[in-house]
C-alpha cells in the first residue's frame, strides 16, 4: 500500500497541484494579513480600561473576527482540494487506461483504493495543517488568537475532518460516475451543503417568522445530505469555546459577526453521524472498486 | 512436446462475458500448456480483448470459470505469475519511463537490485535505452508500447499476455519485437497473443483460435493451417495456351491463366494451388525447361491470413454493423 500512497503524493507533486496550491495560499495569507491587520486596528480604537471585561471582549472579538473570515475562505479551498484531487481517480484512470496496467499486478483491490484514499487524505489534511497555523499566525501576530490549546487542537481535527470526508465520497462517485459528471456531482453537493450552512444563519438569526421553521428543517436536511459546512461550525465553536463563552457573548447573533455569524452549531450526535457517513462512503467504494470491471 | 504432456497454463471453462446487445464473449473453453505460444485471432469487436481482460482479472465473468497455473483468474496467485500488455492503456505521464518501471517493480515485490538490474537491460531490450529518463508524456505511441513490453516482462513472467503488442510500432519496431517474442518462446515463456498481425502470429505461435461475435469458430495448430493449400501467382514470358495445357497435364496442379492477353514484355500471369512449396519448386523448374521465363513468382496472400479469410468469409460479423 505504501507504494500506491507514495505514487499519490508523486502525482500531486507532479502535475503541480501541489505548487499551485501553495502560490494561491500564499496569495490569500497575503490578503489575508491586511484584512487581519485592518481588523485589528480598527478593534484597537476604543478606550476600554486595561484589564477590564470590556478589553477582554474586544480582543477575544477582535481575534474571532479575523479567523472566522480566513477560516470562511480555507474551508473552501481544503474542500475543493480534496474534491478535485480524487474526484476523477477511478472512473478517469480507468477511461484513460492507466489501471489496465496497474490492476492485473498482484495487490488486491483495496489496498489499491484504501492506499489511494490515504495518499489524498494526508495530503489534504497536511495542506489543512499548514493553511490552519498559517491563518493563526496572522491572527496572533495582529490580534491574538483566542483558545487554549487544546480547543485549537479539537478546532484543528474538525477543519481537517472535511478532508477525509470529501475524499470518500469522491471517490465512491468514481466508482459510478466520469471524470466530469462526479465533479459536477460534488460540487454541488458541496454548494447544497454551504446553502445548507447560510440558511441556518438567517433563521437563527430570526428571519422569515414561522416560515423559518421549515426553513430551518431543510437546512438541517441539507446538513446531513453534506455534512461539511456543518462541520467547519463547529470548528468555530470549539475553536472560541462557544458554550464556556455564552454568559459573555454570543458568536451566533448577527450583530456580532454578521453574514460569518456562528449559527446552529452542531451536536455530539451529528459529528458521530458524519463519522458514519465518512466511513459508510469509504466502505461503500472500497465494496464498488472490487466489483468494477475495468 | 504435445499438449498433453505440458502442464496446463491456462484452462477455461465456458467462461462467458455478456454485456448488453449482445457484446463480450460467450461460453470460451480452451487450455493452454507451459512453453506454448497461442494466438488469439478474430475481427474488430469479436471478444478478444474482453476475454483477456477476464483472464488477468480486469474484468468479472458473468458465468464459467477460468484458471491459470491452477489458480482461480483474477486471484493474487493466478497474478503473481503473469505480464500483461493491454491493448488499450496509458501510463503515468506525469513519471518517466524509468520511473513507470520503478512503480511496477514495487508493486510486484521485486528485490530492489535485482528490480535495478532488469530495469536497466529492459529498457536496452526494448530500444527505449536512455529515453527511460524522459517523461511518459513525452514518447511516441510506438515508445509509450515498447515501454509497456517493458513492463509485461519486468517480473520475468511464466506467462505473457500480449494485446496487439505492435500496434503502433512501425516496421523496425515490429521486427524487433517479433524477435524478442521468439526468444522469449525459446526460453519456454508462455505466450497469449491477440493480434490482426497475421504474419507476427504465424512466426510466433504454435496454435491459433479465432474468435467470432464472442465464440471460438475454430482452433487448431499453425502448423495444420499452414499444410493447407495455398495460392501462388506467376509471371511467365513467352507462354502459349499449349504451354499451359502441357503444364497442367505433367504436374496434375490446378493452374488458371485468368488473363491470356501477355502484357508489353509478352508475359501473362498465371495461377496455381500448391499444397507443398515443392510442387511449386517443380513448376517452376517445368516453366524454364520448356524455355519459358519465369519473371516473378507471388504467394497470393499470407497462408493465415487466407485461413482468417475463408473461415470468416459469409459469415455476420458484429464489429462491421457497429
């Protein structure tokens, strides 16, 4: 299997996925340090007494600010890396016959997919490692990150989460599904997800009046058709300890984070079910992958 | 040595591919000994490639059943011992030639000096030498299938599968291969080979079936076809109807004169049925005592392929109406 994962990373390195996504990633933490930096200085303009609840407040929102905004734009680019790097890995190898050659060697078929699967994965989820120290670092050097330690590290294992996620259930629609078609496929999956996400931002923030109940049903149905942007809440939530920091503010209101406002943040219950969904789209195509002819 | 007496390589039961309208192959029974070369010959869409891909578990059978080495097909052992060139196929385009070989190697196990020895000499073997360090990308057709021989030979296999190995060589490329497919057979390697190179098949193989609308019409050893009549054609100067009258009586051989009008050089043409090359030798040495030149001497067509042609001729064939 190690071979079939080195292969992976090779293959990344080589048709510069790799080196693209880097020089886009410096491009955004670019961007990023001056709306950072910006954020900062604008939290630093109020005259609060040293030491006081209100400081504490500022600067806890000042650091919330920055990282839900460079959060918003890296959940997009780990989901889309994760997307488009397995997304034609089955169905494209074998339309471009690359696995009639492969296949016929003497490794089962699982180890095949389950070493394919776990050199996209570590490549995801490194790339999520790197992007989320990087977005913490700005943070930090402009306006401190709040946290300890370890709700970083939970906040880390959630944002990398959707790599995994992702790479699953691309690859079970190659199993099925062409190149194209399963882009597409994702792609909107991924699209109904984040709708799914907006929606239960507008309704927590109490829009809509009743019609907002059915709205909030849908987007709860949106949430487990794709689990990611559900995720990526509650990474937010446990990266500012939401629940311990209710008393003092609340990150879900609109008028404390508008349009990134931390709504409807997902329970125990629902992390177990994506975890479930993950392994089910796992099993599901290492079972596809052995009974496809080729 | 006959089949009975080599160990079976390759046993097929029935085994049937069926896919929808009819396609794939259907009901195939046939064995294969150790150290045999066997063609594999049919039309476009006959089934050829669907059986092979069968056989090195590419693809599930729909029924029957299939071994090779005693191992079920498609099994790690059955795999363990087999090279496949596919007929259809690309490798990483993003590695090099090198570095193709490198994966194979590591996927079959191979100790690693022994996996650096035997890249080395194959990418000699196979005329690709140097270019082994150029991307994938960037080689012809031709190169791209010298390197996939590389590869279906890269564990020493017991038993090679060949699909249409030459292709998209061109006339060196193929000469070179056919001469290394020889050798290989001299070394006792089992060979499969699928292939519309008629010529390449009646130099390599010692028995051929051929394969229609997914079915074996006929198999049989190359050597019973070639004993079959074949067809020659003649260009003889100065000949006079009697001359073809006497021909005929002293050698009892079926010789026509389609066309008696002599051309510019006062030669005609004249055809003949011979079952051994010696009558043919005796014809012609008839032609010269009787004072007649003999300009040039043809066989009509290649003995196999006449035999694919007469044994398909009438006959439906599914790759034509597709």
């Amino acid at each position: 299997m190690s071979t079939i994962i080195m292969m992976t990373w090779k293959e990344m390195l080589r048709k510069r996925v790799v080196l693209l996504t880097l020089i886009m990633t410096l491009i955004f933490l670019l961007a990023f340090w001056f709306v950072a930096r910006t954020i900062g200085m604008e939290f630093t303009n109020g005259n609060f007494e040293p030491g006081s609840m209100e400081e504490l407040l500022n600067e806890f929102m000042q650091g919330a600010v920055s990282l839900v905004v460079g959060f918003f734009f890296a959940s997009f680019v780990i989901a889309f890396l994760a997307i488009f790097s397995s997304v034609s890995v089955i169905a494209g190898e074998a339309e471009q016959g690359v696995m009639q050659a492969m296949i016929p060697r003497p490794v089962t078929r699982q180890h095949f997919y389950l070493g394919r699967w776990i050199g996209f994965v570590s490549l995801g989820v490194g790339y999520a490692l790197f992007l989320y120290l990087a977005i913490l670092g700005v943070t930090e050097y402009h306006s401190g990150v709040p946290g300890n330690w370890w709700s970083l590290t939970k906040a880390f294992l959630l944002f990398a989460s959707v790599v995994p996620l992702l790479v699953s259930l691309a690859m079970l629609g190659s199993c099925y599904m062409s190149a194209m078609g399963n882009g597409v496929l994702m792609t909107m999956l991924f699209g109904a997800g984040w709708l799914g996400g907006m929606l239960n931002k507008i309704t927590s923030a109490g829009a809509f009046g009743k019609a907002g109940e059915t709205l909030h049903m849908i987007a709860g149905l949106l949430d487990m058709v794709m689990p990611a942007d559900a995720l990526q809440r509650r990474m937010l939530a446990e990266m500012f300890s939401l629940q311990d920091m209710m008393p003092f503010i609340d990150l879900a209101k609109a008028d404390s984070l508008g349009p990134f406002a931390i709504a409807s943040v997902p329970s125990v219950t629902f992390l177990l079910y994506a975890l479930g969904y993950l392994l089910i789209a796992l099993l599901l195509g290492v079972r596809a992958f052995r009974k496809k002819d080729l | 040595m006959t089949e009975t007496e080599r160990e079976t390589v390759i046993r097929t039961d029935r085994l049937t591919k069926h896919y929808s309208g009819g396609r794939g192959c259907h009901e195939i029974s046939l064995t294969v000994g150790s150290g045999e070369a066997f063609g594999f010959l049919g039309p476009n869409g006959a089934g050829k490639s669907t059986f092979v891909k069968s056989l090195v578990g590419l693809i599930f059978p729909t029924s029957g059943t299939g071994t090779l080495f005693g191992a079920p097909i498609g099994s790690l052992e059955a795999r363990r011992q087999i090279g496949y060139l596919p007929e259809l196929y690309r490798y990483q385009e993003w590695l090099t030639g090198e570095e193709v070989l490198w994966l194979h190697a590591k996927l079959c196990k191979l100790d690693k000096s022994y996996a650096r020895k035997r890249i080395d000499s194959l990418l000699m073997d196979v005329g690709i030498g140097k270019r082994g360090r150029d991307r994938v990308k960037q080689y012809s057709k031709g190169m791209q299938q010298r390197l996939g021989l590389a590869c279906a030979l890269l564990n020493d296999p017991k038993l090679l599968f060949l699909d249409e190995p030459t292709s998209a060589m061109d006339p060196i490329g193929r000469y070179e291969v056919r001469g290394m497919l020889q050798q290989l057979r001299g070394a006792g390697k089992t060979i499969f080979l699928n292939s519309h190179l008629l010529e390449d098949v009646e130099m390599i193989c010692d028995r051929v079936a051929l394969l229609n609308n997914g079915r074996i019409l006929t198999q049989g050893s190359v050597r019973d076809v070639l004993l079959e009549k074949s067809r020659w054609t003649l260009r003889v100067g100065g000949m006079l109807p009697e001359d073809l009258e006497e021909l005929i009586e002293t050698t009892a051989l079926p010789i026509t004169c389609p066309d008696p009008n002599p051309d510019a050089a006062g030669a005609v043409w004249i055809e003949v049925e011979a079952a051994e090359e010696e009558q043919l030798g005796w014809l012609n040495t008839l032609i010269m005592e009787r004072g007649l030149t003999l300009y040039e001497v043809q066989r009509m067509k290649n003995r196999l392929d006449e035999w694919f042609m007469q044994t398909l001729s009438g006959l439906d064939q599914r790759g034509e109406r597709e």
